[in-house]
C-alpha cells in the first residue's frame, strides 16, 4: 500500500508568531528538516522550529488540496485553527514521537 496517508502541518518561530502551513507523507522527519535547517528556506530564515499544529489525511492528495486551502487562509483564520487545538502553542513534536 506504501504510505499511510500524508500530514498538512504549521510551524511556527512562538506564540502567534510566524507561520508556515507545509505538507508530508512522513511528519517526525520533515520536522527534522526544519529544526536541522533543511526543512525550508522560509523556515530557516524565520526560526520556525516549533510544530504548532498537524491534521492526518487519509491520502497524500488529501493533504495537498488541504494545504492549498490552508495556504489561501487569512492569518487570523490560522491562529484560530491553532489555538482549537492548542492554545498555548506548544510544541507538539514530542506528542509524535512513538
């Protein structure tokens, strides 16, 4: 079947900070690339190192569309997205690992 699915996910540099909306089949490793400074240049250039919010779907075409949607969104729309889920703006990468 190959991958299980693909992740639509925000990075972010701190609380209600710069944003980056990214998308990946393998979640724990892209946040690898960013924290190592590969991830993305924009990331790179901002600090963004801190998994702020990620959504499972069930295909990588799924994710794609999602983030594209997500792309398009106001910033004010982001934040809300984000404080649902997490609204100290924790890092959530270390909920991942397992």
């Amino acid at each position: 079947m190959g991958h299980q699915g693909g992740w639509v996910y925000i990075m972010a540099d701190r609380y209600r900070g710069t944003m980056y909306v990214g998308v990946t089949a393998d979640l724990p490793a892209r946040v690898h690339q960013h924290r190592a400074g590969d991830g993305s240049d924009f990331c790179r250039r901002y600090g963004l190192d801190r998994l702020v919010w990620a959504d499972h779907t069930p295909s990588i075409g799924d994710a794609i569309g999602h983030e594209k949607r997500l792309k398009r969104w106001q910033r004010a729309w982001k934040i809300a997205l984000v404080e649902r889920a997490n609204p100290e703006w924790r890092d959530l990468f270390d909920t991942l690992a397992g």
